[in-house]
C-alpha cells in the first residue's frame, strides 16, 4: 500500500517495535494525527478471550467523559407514549413496523445506533440480516433495549460507546478527536479500558490484555504497554 508524504513523516517518529507508556501514546498519536480533517482517535485492544465460547464474550457500553466528537443519529423504534418520549429526548428517527420495508428494501441507514423498547423487539428481529452485520442491532447488555429511551438518548448523546469482540477478539472503540487535548483523550481512553477490565469473562486465565495499539483515521498504529493497564 502506498503511504503519502505526511505518513511517512508521522511514521518515523514511532519506534516499531517499542511498547508506549499511555501518556506518550496519546501524545505521538495527536501528533501522527496530519490530515486536513479532523481524525478520530481509535483504540483497539486484544484480548486473552475466545470470542467462540459463549462465556468468554464481551459486550457493553460504557459512557467516555468528553464523549467522542461525532455527532451520532439515533433511531428508535418505540409506540405510543414512548414513542412521543423519544422525539422529545431529541432522537434523530422515530417509528415502528413502518420502518421496516424502508430499511430492508430501500436499504436506509442513515443512523449510527439503534434503540428499541422491548414490546418492539419482534419487529426489530426482522431486521436482524441487516442491522447485525453492521453491529447496529439493539441489544440489552448495551442499553439500547430498554423501556427508559429518554435515559438511553440521553447517554448516546453524552458520549456512550459500545465495546464488543469482533471475530479476531479484538475491540475496536473510538475515543475521541485528535483535536481533544492530551487530557481529554486520556480521560476517555481510561475509562474504556476500566470497564473492559472490569467486564473481563471469569473463564478467561492468564493475561487478559494481550495489546493495545491507539491509532489516528490516517496515522501509524502506536502500542502502549498492556502489563501497565491492568
């Protein structure tokens, strides 16, 4: 893959190889940081699980202090009452079965999550083949299925983020822009990696945290030191 002038340079000053301490990661990653936009931050974190075992699955929600710098679009799908408290909690889209042939058929998506009261759960489950592949399904663990959609609104906007294994068991979660400060990344990065390591499966031995790399939209990955996170 060919990699232009500003990753080259952003590059060189990353030892490869070299395990970072959290402080100096979060500094290089800002700076490997040089497109014209304003790149996400991401961490991605290797686990002891295997993801294959049912009990050593991860999967929750946790809300980042400074939250992540995108504005997220929020579907709900709720009736009556509750549908008319999820508009005035400032959710993006709101509705029911009428919604299904639009995402299915028309292949509408212009949201980033998706909560549901539990009564519409059976009309969500019909979505399943789209909505899961893409990691939009709602899920309980999460919060996103509740009968509090005011409460689950509220913490999406504040900055709630779902953390969950992909196949490889890694975690992939945003944690800010690189135009936070130093402070506010670490702050956000902190408070993931807490609730990882409190989510840990009790089936899982040995090490939990097998690596940590924090990297840029465009940047070099930089690896922090997992034995001085948990």
């Amino acid at each position: 893959m060919k990699r232009g002038k500003k990753y080259i340079e952003a590059a060189k000053q990353i030892q490869r190889g070299n395990l970072y301490e959290k402080s100096e990661a979060i500094s290089l990653v800002k700076k490997a940081a040089v497109a014209k936009f304003d790149e996400t931050i991401e961490a991605h974190i290797r686990t002891g699980c295997d993801g294959r075992h049912a009990d050593q699955q991860i999967r929750g929600a946790v809300v980042l202090p400074y939250g992540t710098g995108k504005t997220v679009r929020i579907l709900v799908f709720a009736k009556d009452a509750k549908a008319d408290e999820a508009q005035a909690a400032g959710a993006d889209f709101v509705g029911g079965q009428e919604l299904v042939p639009k995402i299915q058929n028309e292949g509408w998506l212009d949201f980033d999550v998706v909560v549901a009261t539990p009564d519409m759960m059976g009309v969500v489950g019909r979505l399943g083949r789209v909505l899961g592949p893409k990691g939009l399904m709602p899920n309980p663990k999460a919060g996103t299925v509740t009968m509090d959609v005011t409460k689950a609104i509220n913490d999406i906007k504040a900055g709630k983020i779902e953390y969950r294994l992909d196949k490889t068991n890694i975690i992939h979660v945003p944690i800010g822009k690189a135009s936070f400060t130093e402070e506010q990344l670490a702050d956000n990065f902190q408070t993931l990696v807490d609730a990882i390591i409190k989510a840990r499966p009790a089936a899982v031995k040995g090490q939990f945290l097998k690596s940590v790399t924090l990297t840029s939209t465009m940047g070099p990955g930089i690896k922090i030191n997992p034995m001085r996170l948990q």
